[in-house]
C-alpha cells in the first residue's frame, strides 16, 4: 500500500537506478496518474519524461471492462473472444475508436513534453500507476515497435501476476513493486485517491 503515487514512483525508482542520467532513455507515462509517478521517478533518476495517449476501449455494458485499446496512431488492441457478445459489435468498435482518436486529435496534454518522434532508437521506460488490463500496454508496445526504439521496459508499482507472465516475451525487462493474482483496481494500493480522467 502507498500513500499517494509520488511514494510509488520514488520506491519504483530504487528498482531502476541502472538508467539514472542515461541520456537515450524516456520514461512514457500512459495515464495522468502514470504521470505522476513517472515524474517521481524522472526526478529521482534524471530522465526524460513523456506521457503517450492511450485510449481504453469499454463494454457497452460493464463500464469497468476494458475489452481493447490502442495508442496514439497505432493499432488498435481488442479481445477478439469478445465482438459479438453483450452488445460488442464491429459497429460499436468503430464508433468508439474514432470517437477516442478524435479526443486525442484534439488533445493539447503532450504540450511541454517529449515529442512522439523523439522516441526512436531510445531506451523506453513504460511507466503507469498500476496495470491491471493488458490491453493498454499491448497497444503501446505495438506503438512502440513501429517506432524502432532500441528498449522496451515496463515499471509499475502494482501489476497483475497474469500479464506479467504474458508480457515478459515481449518487453526486456518488467519491475514493479507489487504483483497481484486477484483482480483489483488501481486505487486500492493509494490511501490517497486520484480521479482518473481517460
């Protein structure tokens, strides 16, 4: 349990000193309390600093279930298991998704921070609050990839144990604090709650 997602970050720093002041590595944030952690470590290690728009896509019925995702222009990621079913239709998906890329079109948040293209051949440090959904670091691991960046490394202060198992073929390396075999939400591992905005 952290106290607010400043603590995370510098705890999550301690297990990443290996990259402190390494002028080819940038830590990407996914989501504005990414953000906050993602600084904490930035402070602490000297690096770069980014935030990458990733959108989740959502049930039509359980506003809790992530069903897919994707980042800036890239693909976009779906369970596929799940078009077809509770209202899940191809037309939903499309709706959604050029619904989504139109808020990140219009989106002014990346101001004052890394440039998308400033990515390329660098070390990548994917930084959120907690990951408890595959899909929106699969989308930006696919992201990433057609972006020929040199590295790709994931630090989280709490993760799913499932998805650590699925991802640790596809980035170098995955740290975190916490792992967790049960469902959860981010906000159960802070004392001090953060209202999330997608």
């Amino acid at each position: 349990m952290f106290y607010d997602r400043i603590e995370s970050g510098e705890k999550l720093a301690k297990k990443i000193t290996q990259y402190k002041d390494k002028k080819n590595t940038v830590i990407l944030a996914l989501s504005k309390g990414g953000l906050v952690v993602g600084k904490a470590i930035s402070s602490k290690l000297n690096l770069s600093l980014g935030l990458l728009s990733v959108k989740k896509i959502y049930s039509p019925i359980n506003s809790n279930l992530i069903i897919g995702a994707f980042a800036e222009t890239g693909e976009p990621i779906i369970n596929d298991q799940l078009i077809g079913t509770d209202g899940i239709s191809p037309d939903y998906l499309d709706r959604e998704i050029s619904s989504l890329k139109e808020k990140i079109k219009n989106s002014n948040i990346n101001q004052k921070l890394i440039k998308k293209n400033d990515v390329s051949s660098q070390s990548i440090i994917i930084v959120d609050d907690g990951i408890n959904s595959i899909y929106p670091v699969m989308a930006t691991i696919s992201y990433l990839k057609t972006q020929k960046v040199q590295e790709i490394v994931i630090a989280t202060p709490v993760i799913n144990s499932e998805i650590i198992f699925k991802l640790k073929n596809k980035v170098n390396h995955i740290y975190y604090i916490y792992s967790s075999t049960e469902p959860f939400t981010v906000d159960q591992f802070y004392e001090e709650s953060f209202l999330e905005t997608n």
